[in-house]
C-alpha cells in the first residue's frame, strides 16, 4: 500500500498506543484497524510510518526497551551505570510481559543492537577485562529474564497456599531477609564479581581485581557430640 504523503500523528505516538494496547488486551489485539481507531485516525495513515503490523510490534519492543541507554561518556563507574541499565532491562520485561518473545530476538530485529554494541564498547574503554564482557552481559540479561517472569507468575497465580500444609516454607517466606529489588541486586552484582574474577584467572593475571563487599559466610552451628553411655561398673546393664 502506498504511504500517504502527510503524517497526521507522529511515529511515536502511534507506538505509545500500540505498547497500551500490547500490554492491556494482550500482543493479538493489535491490528493496524485498532490501532487506528484508538488514535482516531484512517488506518491508511499508518502507512506513513510503517509498512505492516510486524514493524509496530518491533517499534514498540524498541520503546519498551528506551531505558536501557549506555551512557555518552564514563562519568560514573562502569559498575553503577551497568546495574542501573540491568535493572531498567528487568523493570522492561516486568512490564511489558506480552513482548518478552520479542525482545528475546531482539538482536536478530535490530533491537537495541547499536546500544549494546556501545556497552560493549564503554566496558572495554573502562578496561573491563575483554573476555568477561559477554558472559557477564548473558548472565546479567538471563537473570534479569528469570526475575521479572518469576514475579509475573506469581503476580498472577490465583493458587492458595494452604499454610497448615506447608508451615516451613510459610514461615521461611515471612522471613525473609531480602526485598526481590535487594535479591535481584545483590544477585547481580555478585554476578559481576564472579565472572570479571573468572575472567581474569582465566588470562592468568597474578593479581586478580578485589571483589567489593564480599558476600557474607552463613553461620554454621558447632556440632555438638552425643554424650557416650558409659556402662556401669559392676556389670549391670544401663538404664536409658
């Protein structure tokens, strides 16, 4: 179909409503004819921006995903800007559950692929060692993928657990030391630990780089010996 020659609503705007749409009535609901009728204009008119439906999806990947933005120059630690990016990437996939398939294949898309090349580009100038930057950046993402899919399973599970049957776990859950944002974070950045410390082990360096804020040991109890039955003098057998 030929592009009309005027624009009468910007590109942007388009994907803001096709991400609503996306993300309230599920990525089957968008069409090019509901998404005309939502922004009250010809359906034709989106021709003008894109060619078919398939392009507004990945447009609307690429907007769920603005926030994940290497920076312009390393005015911050390489480690404060990178979980900042890894969290804006979970916060992503936490909100926009409908387009995790897509921005799986993001790279195949072309989404994000100019910033992550940046990425990998500022680690290497910040000295990261070279051959930690892709496992940590896989390892990252994964679990960031992990993390928002656990949490909107367990947003939308309508199963009751029975707290008589399961009295452990329960109390262990009521207990928990960590809020999900503090696992997450502290799950990350021992991620970035381990695989820089790999990395360089790896490449044989002497001295490898130290591990900030090292995780604390769990506390183990001394085991304490059962008292030995000592058996009476005159022969006669112990009582218990």
């Amino acid at each position: 179909m030929a592009r009309p020659r005027t624009a009468l609503i910007s590109k942007r705007r388009a994907l803001e409503v096709a991400l609503e749409i996306i993300d309230k009535e599920g990525i089957e609901a968008l069409s090019i004819r509901h998404l005309a009728d939502r922004l009250k204009i010809n359906g034709a008119t989106l021709y003008h921006h894109f060619e078919n439906k398939e392009e507004i999806i990945v447009g609307a990947a690429r907007l769920a995903l603005e926030a994940v933005r290497t920076p312009q120059s390393p005015d911050e630690p390489w480690r404060v800007w990178l979980m900042r990016n890894v969290r804006n990437l979970r916060q992503a996939f936490r909100d926009h559950p409908d387009l995790v398939p897509v921005m799986l294949g993001r790279q195949p898309l072309g989404i994000g692929a100019a910033q992550l090349d940046a990425t990998v580009a500022l680690l290497w100038a910040e000295n990261v060692p070279v051959g930690a930057i892709a496992p940590m950046l896989e390892a990252l993402e994964l679990y960031a993928i992990g993390s928002a899919l656990h949490e909107a399973r367990r947003g939308m599970s309508t199963e009751v657990v029975d707290a008589a049957a399961t009295p452990y776990l329960t109390d262990a859950a009521a207990r928990s030391a960590l809020t999900p944002d503090e696992l997450f974070d502290l799950v990350c950045e021992r991620i970035i630990d381990s695989v820089v410390l790999a990395a360089v082990e790896r490449a044989g360096s002497t001295q490898a780089p130290p591990i900030p804020n090292p995780a604390p040991q769990p506390h183990v109890p001394p085991q304490v010996p059962a008292p030995a039955v000592v058996p009476p003098r005159d022969g006669t057998r112990a009582s218990a």
